[in-house]
C-alpha cells in the first residue's frame, strides 16, 4: 500500500532513482540528474531497456558557475576607461615635452604622470589574463614606489632646491609627533628633510621587496589573496606593507603642515598635488585590502567575477583602478599641467630656461636617471646620522617627561595638609589669604569686614 510502480514505498518517503537503480530518500542520498534514452534494441525478442545518461554541465554546483556577462562587460567598461585615461595621459606628456624649459623639475612631473597609463595597462591586462594578474602586478607595484621618490623630489625643487629647503626647515620651530607616537619628543629640524625623505623613501625599498616576494610565493603555488589566517603569507605581507605605507603617509603630511609657510612652495598649490599621488599610491594599496576582506567574509560574492575567490579579488580590484586611473588622468591635467613652468615670473623654485629643449632632447631627459642614483647614494649616507639623531631625540623625550614626573611628585609632597585637604574638599567662599603665612608679613591687609578688602585702589568703592 503506498507504494509506486518501481515498489518504492511514498509514505516511508522514497521515491525511485533511475541514475541508481533503487529507491532513494532525496535528502539522504541525493539522485542525480539523468536524461533517459532508450539503448539500442536487439534482433531477438528482448524488452527495450532504459538507459541513462547525465545531463551535460547540470551537475555542477549552481555557485561555480562564471556569469560570462559579468566579466565581459567588466573587461570592456574597463577597456573604455584605459583608453582614457592612456590618451589623456600622453597628450600631457606630450605638453610637457614640447615646453620643457624646466628640465629638472618637469623630470619628475613627467616620471609622475606615467603612472597613470602604467596603473591602467597593467590593471586591465591582469583583469583579461586573471591567472597571471601577480605577474602584471609587481611592474606596477615597483613604478608606485618609484612615484614617491619623484615626488618628494619635486617638492623639494618647488622650495628652490635641497639646500634652500634645508635652510627652510632649520629656521623653522620644532613639529610636534602626532598621537601614538607623540612620546617620541619633536622633530629635529636639523634633519627634518633628511628624516622625511628617509622615511618615505624607505617604502620605495619595502613595496618592491614585497611584491617580489607575492611572485615567488604564486609561482611556488603558496599564494592567496583571501587567506587570513596567522600563518598565511598575505597575512604578514599586507601587516609590512601597511605598517611601511603608514610611515609614508604619515611624514608626507608632516612634511606639508612644516611647509605651510613655504611661500615659493604654496605658489605651486601643493595641496592638489599631495591629493592627486596619494590617492593613487595610498588609497589603491587600502582600496586592495578592504576588496580582500570583503570577499575573504562573503560580503562580496564570487558571482560578481569568477569562480574562486581569489580571481574575485583580483578582478574586481583590477576592475576598479582601471575606472579610477580614467578620473586621476584628467586630474592630472589639471594639478600637473604643462602651461605652470612656462612662465618665468612664477616665482617658483628655479629658474626656466631661456629656449626650451627640443622634443628630441626632452624625450632622451626624460629617462635620465642619473639623478635617482646621485639621490639614492645621499640618501644611504645620511641614514646613519638620521637613525643617531632621531635616537638621540627620543632619549632627550624620555629624559623630559621622567624630569616632569618628579617635579610633579615633588609639588605634591611639598603641599601642606590643610592644602591637600583643601583641594580635597567641595569648594567654599573664603576670604583666607591663599599664600602661606609667612609670606604674608610684609603684605599690608586691610580690615577683613572691610567692603573694599582684597581690591586695588582703582576697584575701591566700585563693588559697594
């Protein structure tokens, strides 16, 4: 009773399976999707028998499957915007080029500008060819921490060059560290300039190390974006990585708020330009990480790009700069324009020259890189006096808050009781003089039920 035509029991809950050949409970022992088909029937007499064959492709899991739309019409809005953003790019290049009557200074504005079509086109290129995106990624990372040295270079230049910006500072008063790191005492300004090219150059060292390290890890097959765990390599990456770019950020804004007063740098709007390599640099490098974590939590589903969710990372982070890189190439138009060092009145660092350079001999400067190396070898000797001072600052610090600690505990055991007592209690009107007794012997006092007590003799007779 109950049962079907194959026997299988409806009220014990089975039901018949063709791909098994007997009576399954479905939430027990899942059947799965078969086509029926019948086999070829032999010249004798034998009963046609059901044969089955598996659906092609319905067995999958329905969450691993790639929305190929999604991923196409990422690569072709993301194709659009490198576009843009190359061509904006060049055409500035090209303006810089054609009036390079700073060749110093337009160097870096130049080695600056390119990184926005390098951003793009390795961005897009790791989006269309997702299984080898660490590789496109490290010429990228490498050309961020190149960006820093120019810019600060470039800073530099726009305060009349290294000894004029060293003069600047030293005439300046002591920066104060920011909370957490405000026990580490004020700036030496002495070295200011040595100590913030130090510390943001020092991520120009660690970002290439470390993306190098991310290669070798993904060929070795150890590498994965959403891997959190404390013995995870991306884990230990990313805590290095962020710790070097904190530094960097943090003195790149000490180095503008000591400049404030820079007349010749605050001619060239630094603010703008502080804005327009930080966003790039700093807020990508975030922008990866929160990507990971999303998608590391299940906030962000791999059905938004492809079926694991490393790819989904990487893609959708690649996806993202390339967008963006189209709205930093017109903001570069505006902030590192061409048409700023043509004019020699500006007042602005050195000095144009009488005849710019021609396209030729603008393009051949602008892969000198014989600066790098001269700024690169000071910047090796200085960091011993740099580490020494900054040490010898922190311990002046230390010596200053332990002399403060005493003072303040010697205060404390100086007061008198009643004083202790005093402070202790609410608060009472009274007309008790607050010096000790002693010190009072040569002070004249009035009467104290005099209504004019304890005013000058201007206030006298105003308070009656």
């Amino acid at each position: 009773m109950g049962d079907d035509t194959n026997g299988c029991s409806s009220m014990g809950g089975f039901t018949w399976c063709e791909a098994l050949a007997t009576c399954v409970r479905v939430w027990i022992t899942p059947c799965p999707d078969t086509l029926e088909i019948d086999a070829p029937t032999p010249t004798h007499n034998v009963t046609s028998v059901p044969t089955t064959v598996p659906i092609p492709g319905h067995d999958k899991d329905k969450d691993d499957d790639t929305t190929v739309g999604t991923v196409d019409g990422a690569r072709v809005i993301a194709l659009l915007c490198t576009i843009i953003a190359v061509g904006l790019s060049l055409h500035l290049i090209r303006g810089h080029l054609k009036n390079y009557v700073k060749p110093q200074r337009q160097r870096y504005v130049i080695r600056i500008v390119w990184m926005v079509p390098i951003y793009a086109m390795n961005s897009f290129l790791s989006l269309c060819f997702i299984e080898y995106a660490p590789v496109f990624d490290v010429p990228r990372d490498v050309y961020e921490s190149y960006v820093l040295y120019n810019f600060v270079a470039l800073l530099i230049d726009y305060m009349g060059g290294e000894d004029e910006a060293k003069a600047f500072f030293a005439a300046q008063p002591p920066q104060k560290h920011w909370w957490p790191f405000h026990w580490l005492g004020d700036h030496d300004m002495s070295v200011f300039l040595e100590t913030t090219r130090l510390c943001v150059l020092q991520y120009s060292i660690v970002r290439p190390v470390t993306a190098f390290t991310t290669l070798f890890l993904y060929f070795g097959g150890d590498w994965d974006d959403t891997d959190w765990y404390p013995n995870s390599p991306n884990l230990w990456i990313m805590v290095i990585n962020n710790i070097s770019v904190s530094i960097a950020l943090m003195y790149l804004v000490y180095f503008y708020h000591a400049t404030l007063p820079c007349a010749s740098l605050q001619r060239a709007k630094p603010l703008l330009k502080f804005i327009a390599v930080k966003l790039i640099v700093f807020f990508c490098f975030w922008q990866s990480m929160v990507i990971s974590l999303l998608v590391s939590f299940g906030v962000i589903t791999r059905r938004f790009a492809h079926k694991d969710d490393d790819k989904t990372t990487t893609g959708l982070n690649d996806f993202v700069i390339c967008m963006e890189m189209a709205f930093f190439a017109l903001l570069h138009e505006c902030v590192f324009s061409w048409r700023e060092h043509t004019r020699r009145d500006d007042g602005i660092g050195t000095t144009p020259l009488q005849r710019a350079l021609t396209y030729d001999q603008a393009f051949r400067d602008m892969f000198f890189v014989g600066d790098v190396t001269a700024d690169l070898g000071r910047i090796i000797c200085e960091a011993p006096t740099v580490c020494w001072r900054g040490g010898k600052r922190v311990r002046q610090a230390q010596r200053e808050r332990e002399a403060r600690r005493q003072q303040q505990a010697r205060h404390k055991m100086e007061l008198p009781p009643h004083e202790e007592a005093k402070h202790a209690a609410s608060p009472q009107l009274s007309r008790e003089p607050s010096l000790p007794v002693d010190d009072l012997a040569d002070v004249p006092l009035d009467r104290p039920d005099d209504p004019n007590w304890g005013w000058s003799e201007g206030e006298k007779g105003t308070f009656v």
